[in-house]
C-alpha cells in the first residue's frame, strides 16, 4: 500500500529525472564524443603505420628485452602502462627499440622480459637504423589490441553523439512545450 507521502516522494523524484537527465545526458555526452573524436586520429595512425610496416616489412626474430612500466596516477584511481622494449639483430647489429605503440594498461602480464617475439622491420627504413614507427611487433595479440584502440575511439563518439543528440533532443521538446503551454 502506498501512501500520500509515497506518490508525492515518487513523483518529485520523477520530475527531477524528467528534467536533469537532458542536459546531463547532452554534457556526459559531449564529452565522452570528444575523448572518442579526439583519440581517434592517433590510434588511426598508429593502425595504419602497423599495416604498411606489416605488408611491406620483414620478419625478424626479437626478445623483449624488458618492460617499461609508468605509474599514473589520478585524483580517484590510477593506472599502470607497460611499453614493450625488443632487442634484435639487424643488418649485423644489435638494436634495441621501445614500442610505444603497442602499450598496455593494467594488464601487467601481457609482455614478459625474455619472451621470443617476431618483429616486422619496415623495409623503407633507414638502413641499420630503424625507429619504433618502422616496427611492427608481430605477437598473437598485438594487432588485435591496435584495431581495439580504434574501434573504441568509434564507439565511444558514436555513443557520446548518441547521448548528446538524445538530450538536445528532448531539451528541445520541453523548450517547444512550454512555449505552446504559454
């Protein structure tokens, strides 16, 4: 059984819904597209040089020499970066190459110091000096995780246009009421 205080307490919390969740929605929204918009291009790049470094590059046998880990932290939470760093011959010298492109977040197991790995050298490089944009590290996961970047800088503008549409949207409606209420 539901009281007078009940419908009253329950309506007003409806009403405040009704009319918080527009512009809230239209801010999260707005904000979530640009973090997506904006990580786009980079993450797009970084996929692209990946598959010209793949199609026209040549396999060589590397060793991740060891991994780089960043701490960041943050008012609420934080996180740890790893950043694979391969050691291999080429052209009769040792080289040794961080990959920042193929950097991960808390996931603290993905590259281990001393792991057999394929790297891919880009053969337009400059000879005997390859830079980390000329490599592609050829682990089973490695692709996936730079076409993930991608596809989650997709997702999350194409939800945070969503969001924000759906907000003006219903901003609009409430302004378009009122005016036919006056």
């Amino acid at each position: 059984m539901v009281t007078d205080d009940g419908r009253a307490l329950r309506r007003a919390a409806l009403d405040l819904l009704r009319t918080a969740w527009p512009p809230a929605a239209s801010a999260v929204g707005g904000l979530v597209l640009l973090a997506g918009a904006l990580q786009f291009p980079h993450d797009s790049a970084v996929l692209r040089e990946d598959t010209a470094v793949r199609e026209e590059g040549t396999a060589v046998p590397a060793t991740i020499s060891r991994v780089d880990t960043e701490r960041h932290t943050g008012r609420r939470s934080g996180w740890t970066e790893y950043t694979p760093v391969v050691a291999f011959r080429l052209d009769g010298r040792d080289r040794t190459v961080e990959l920042p492109a193929y950097t991960v977040r808390d996931e603290p197991g993905t590259y281990v110091a001393g792991e057999h790995v394929t790297v891919v050298v880009d053969d337009r490089a400059t000879p005997g000096r390859p830079a980390a944009s000329d490599l592609a590290l050829a682990t089973p996961g490695s692709r996936g995780r730079v076409e993930g970047a991608v596809r989650d800088d997709v997702v999350a503008a194409t939800l945070g246009a969503v969001a924000t549409a759906a907000g003006v949207v219903a901003l609009l409606v409430r302004r378009r009421r009122r005016r036919a209420a006056r």
